[in-house]
C-alpha cells in the first residue's frame, strides 16, 4: 500500500496527463498520435518513478 511519502502514482498520473494533453494537439490529425503520446506519458512516469523515489 502507497504511504504518504510515496510520489510514484503522483509522478506516473501527471506524465500521463501531460501525454493526454498533448495528445490532444494532434487527435484531428490521426488518432494514433494521441493513443502514442498517452503511452510515452505513462512510459515517461515509470521511467521516472525510480529516479524520484530513490531520494
């Protein structure tokens, strides 16, 4: 179970956001741009999950 000091879902729902949001520049364009910034926003936050938490 996640404590209070622990920021990783924090880190990996924010990237995903972040990929949401971009995605959302190019979903006219091709829907398939959208579906692959919300993976490399997820990818970006399990990346780096570990870098942050290692603190």
């Amino acid at each position: 179970m996640a404590t209070n000091s622990d920021r990783s879902s924090w880190i990996i729902g924010g990237t995903t956001l972040v990929g949401i949001g971009v995605g959302m520049l190019f979903v006219q364009t091709s829907p398939f741009v959208f579906i692959a910034s919300v993976l490399i926003g997820i990818g970006a936050g399990l990346v780096i999950t570990p870098i942050v938490s290692s603190k």
